[in-house]
C-alpha cells in the first residue's frame, strides 16, 4: 500500500511526527497497532516498524520518528518531502486497549509514547494515568498535548519524569519504574500498558508481578 507525506513537524531534537495520507487504504486501524514501511535502498528494501500515532482519522495517519543519524532507514524517511510517497504495510499488532471498562496506567519511554497518541481518540475509559520518562525536558514528545487533556479529560493524570533535569526542572526526577508502583498503590484491578525499552519493559513487568498484578492486565510492547 502507499501514502502521501501531507506534512511534518519538529518534536524534539532529532525527533519528527509525520503526517501522511493513504492513496490505497481505507485507515481502519485499532489504536497500539502498527504500520511496516518500506524504503528501496541499493543494498535491496529496508523494512522498519512505526506505531501509528494518531487516532484513527479517515486515510489520514500519524508517525513519530527518531532520527538515526548513521542508520539505514531514519535518514531516508527524515528526506521525504510533503507530496513524497511512502510504501507500507499492515496495520499489525496486539498492543492495543483491553475490551471493557477498566481504570489504566500508561506507561512509556522516548518514542514509545507513539501508540498511546492513538489511544486517546475514544479507546480507553475510565482514570488514566500517564508516566512518560525521558532523560530531558525537551525530550517530552507532544507535551503540550498531555498537558492539555489534564485540563479537558475528566480523570486523566499526566506525570512527566526526567532523569537528567536541568537546574529549572521542577516535576518529577528518575526513573518511571518507581512513579508506576506509586501510582498503582494498593490497587489491582488497573490495567498497565508499557511501551519502551526492552530493559525498562522487562524490569517494570518483573515489579508488577511481584506486586501481584494479573498478567493479563500487563500489556507490552517492546521497541528493541
């Protein structure tokens, strides 16, 4: 399948969302699902993976990106110009809203908050909060945008946490693993949805089964 690149902004440094629009797919998606694209290289195709980060809009699809300035895929797909088109395909994925209402803590590192853009479109019910740790402020991927549902989305918590702060940092520090057990508390019946390194991934899911949570209400995606 192709899409057109509509247009693209600046997140953070060496980081872009992409907006693009299907030619030859109708959009349908389940919000945490992915897309595959494909860049033709002289070595022969490179394939890389995106989770949408858009709720579903039509034909229209969201991507967030980090630039790898040595990579093979990054610098290709940081060159598109809006009206360039892209090969792709899927959507594919499990790392998507359990079915039924359920109070969530969402959790993610650097561009793992991708898919949980998508959630926001109508997928998830109940309290939510959201734990997003990068190393600085201005790796705060669609900050303004978390900031803002705390003000428009009745039981939506956003805790932003950074763990090498600048002197003006006034929020939370470290790592998201102790702010998730914080979070949860004494409660059991929550789900926790983790997206980010594999590191961080396998540590909080090892915490959240100590702490007696049902590994069915631990979804994951790991991106490495």
């Amino acid at each position: 399948m192709r899409a057109r690149l509509i247009e693209w902004r600046e997140l953070g440094p060496g980081t872009r969302h992409f907006d693009f629009e299907a030619i030859d797919w109708d959009g349908a998606f389940t919000p945490g699902q992915f897309l595959s694209l494909t860049a033709a290289q002289e070595s022969g195709d490179i394939t890389r993976a995106y989770s949408i980060a858009s709720p579903p809009d039509g034909r229209r699809f969201g991507l967030c990106a980090n630039l790898v300035a040595d990579g093979h895929f990054s610098p290709w797909l940081f060159s598109r110009v809006p009206g360039d088109e892209i090969e792709f395909k899927g959507p594919y994925g499990a790392f998507t809203p359990r079915p039924g209402a359920s109070d969530s803590i969402l959790v993610a590192t650097g561009t793992g908050i991708a898919p949980f853009r998508a959630f926001f479109g109508g997928a998830l019910s109940g309290n939510c909060t959201l734990i997003f740790g990068t190393r600085h402020e201005a790796g705060l991927l669609y900050d303004a945008e978390w900031r803002e549902l705390t003000r428009s989305r009745p039981g939506f918590d956003y805790w932003p946490t950074l763990t090498r702060p600048d002197a003006g940092w006034t929020g939370r520090t470290g790592r998201v693993q102790p702010h998730v057990m914080q979070a949860l508390a004494e409660r059991r019946d929550i789900d926790v949805y983790i997206c980010g390194l594999r590191e961080m991934v396998d540590e909080l899911r090892a915490q959240l089964k100590a702490a007696g949570i049902d590994r069915k209400r631990v979804i994951y995606e790991k991106y490495d």
